[in-house]
C-alpha cells in the first residue's frame, strides 16, 4: 500500500474518534466546546427531557463517525484490489 492509503486511514481514524466522542462521550465535547453541563431536570416533562444541543451531538457526532469508517474502509480496500 502507498503512503496515501496511510494517510487516507489516519485521517479516517481522526475522524471515527471525533465522531464516537461528539455522539458517546457528550460531557467531554462540551467542555472543549465551551458549554455548561445539562441542567438538572426538576419536573420531568413529557418530551423535553434533553437539551436541543444533545440531538444535535449525537446525529452529527453518528454521521462523522459514519464517514470516517467508510471513506477509510473504500479507500483501503480500493488499493488492495
């Protein structure tokens, strides 16, 4: 394999990191973001359990880990063909 190939699959994994850490890993994505912590909840409502923030993390956090699986999986096994 040629050194993009390497290249191509550190950046995927970067990206696989970066994604499982915005979806899974919340509490740490918001400190280096700069966001205070999910309030307590007081009264439990019927649908606003969760901060709008905490949608948003988890659905791009998926997709980036997402992309970063397939452009490093397409890109490895293009060069091994």
């Amino acid at each position: 394999m040629s050194g993009y190939v390497f290249l191509v699959d550190f950046f995927a994994v970067i990206l696989v990191v970066t994604g499982f850490s915005m979806a899974f890993r919340q509490s740490f994505v918001r400190r280096l973001i700069g966001r205070p912590p999910p309030p307590a909840p007081t009264i439990v409502a019927a649908n606003s359990d969760e901060e709008p923030i905490t949608y948003i993390l988890r659905i791009a956090g998926v997709m980036v880990m997402v992309f970063g699986i397939a452009i490093g999986g397409m890109v490895t096994l293009f060069s091994l063909a």
